[in-house]
C-alpha cells in the first residue's frame, strides 16, 4: 500500500478518516484568493489611469457684469452643466475620461433674460492629447466666450477669482 490511510478507533469500531490528498491546503486557498482580488484592482487601475481621454477639470467661470441663470456646454460626450453663477465665481466637474472636441457650443441665459443665448468656441488651442489639469470656459466682461487650459488644477488662482 503506497498510500497508508488514517483510521480511527471509535467504541462503535474502525472508521475510515478522510484523506487530505487532492485538496488544497486552506493557506494556498486564501493566497489564490488575494492573488486574484489584487489581479482584478490591477486591471481596474490600469484602465482608469491609461485609458485615453481628457480626465480634468471642465468648468465655466462668469467674469461678466450679469449673473448667468443655467449653462450647458455640448460636444463632449457627456453634456455639461451649470445653474446659478454671478459676476467673479466658478464652477466645474469631474466628468470621467471625455474626447477633447475640435469645437464646442456654449447654450446659456442671463437672469436677466427671457431668451437663450448661443456661442460656438474652438478648440484649436487645447492639446488633443491633454489628460488632466483644468479646462475653464470664461465669458468675459464684453460677453464673448474663450477657453482657458492648464495642465493642472489651480485652486489657488481659482480661490483668488482669477
């Protein structure tokens, strides 16, 4: 017998224990097991993180004597919003991974407004290939639209209203 197997003796008599043979050690279970979560969350970040897109910042800023009422920004793919925003302050949101457009249109009214106003704006100036940092649309004091970028979020300029 090459594989001698364990028996036990009882009062009812011999009883035949199991083998541990073909089974896998509790151990070696919980290391698959971690090994294959770790896997999953290597997956996931690589994707987050190397996946092409723009994944900053898109926002608006009001530089403009009258407070604007709503904001909708359209030809990324995903819809941009924005409510109230008056004369010196910001707004932006974390839309996920968005294709830098060639063009935007900027739909937006003034509270003091009965109807929509419309402005298309180029793109041309933002890299194709930008990944993060933050994109401001800025409707001046004279009510024209521009787009500013930069590579990284500037809070500091930001708490300053610039």
């Amino acid at each position: 017998m090459n594989n001698p197997s364990k028996v036990e003796i009882t009062a009812a008599g011999p009883t035949q224990l199991p083998s541990r043979e073909g089974r896998v050690p509790n151990v070696t279970l919980i290391i698959i097991i971690i090994g294959a979560a770790v896997g999953v969350l290597a997956v996931f970040f690589l994707y987050r993180f190397l996946r092409s897109g723009y994944r900053g910042a898109i926002g608006f800023k009001n530089r403009h004597a009258y407070e604007i009422a709503t904001l909708r920004l359209v030809g990324f793919p995903k819809i941009v919003e924005c409510r109230t925003l008056a004369q010196g302050e910001h707004s932006f949101n974390y839309l996920g991974s968005q294709a830098i457009p060639d063009e935007v249109t900027i739909t937006w009214r003034f509270v003091t407004d009965q109807t929509d106003r419309t402005a298309r704006i180029s793109m041309a100036g933002v890299r194709k290939d930008a990944k993060d940092g933050e994109l401001f649309f800025v409707l001046s004091d004279g009510g024209t639209w521009t787009v500013e970028y930069a590579p990284e979020l500037q809070l500091a300029k930001l708490q300053r209203g610039e």
